[in-house]
C-alpha cells in the first residue's frame, strides 16, 4: 500500500519519538542500525520500539497527524499508544 504513515516509538529512555515514513518498518530499522539515517534524537536513545502507527493517503495529512500527536501531552501519547503509565 503506497501512501505515508505516523508513527510514534518509545525510546530506551522510555520517552517518546514522532514522526513520519512511507514504510514504518524500514524506519524502525534505520532508528535502530543507521547512525546517518536516524533522527538524532534517537541515536543516543536506542533501542527504540514502534508502539504506535496510523495510515495516511498523502504526506500532507500525515504532517497535520503528526503535528497534532506532537502537540499531545505525554499522558495523551502514551493512552494513543495505549500505554498508560
């Protein structure tokens, strides 16, 4: 299915990483294995896990998706991720 993802992973530091990708298990790979491909915030927070993802048909959705999750409280990711702490 082409088209593009949101996806949120929790770090080793239990915190959490949003972002956007055309394939959810490649980025995971490159957050995870790939110091140049990875988000910096990530490489010093490893390993990360995907708790989170939502399709979307075109980037410009998925950028407003991805804005509006990175405006949540933590409390409010972490029960999007259904990971209440």
């Amino acid at each position: 299915m082409s088209g593009w993802y949101v996806y949120m992973v929790r770090c080793a530091d239990k915190s959490l990483y949003t972002g956007i990708t055309t394939d959810p298990e490649r980025r995971l790979k490159e957050h995870n294995h790939n110091d140049r491909l990875a988000a910096v915030y990530t490489r010093h927070r490893r390993p990360v896990c995907l708790v989170h993802q939502e399709y979307y048909p075109g980037r410009a959705e998925a950028l407003r998706r991805e804005c509006e999750i990175k405006k949540l409280s933590r409390r409010g990711k972490l029960i999007l991720s259904r990971q209440v702490e």
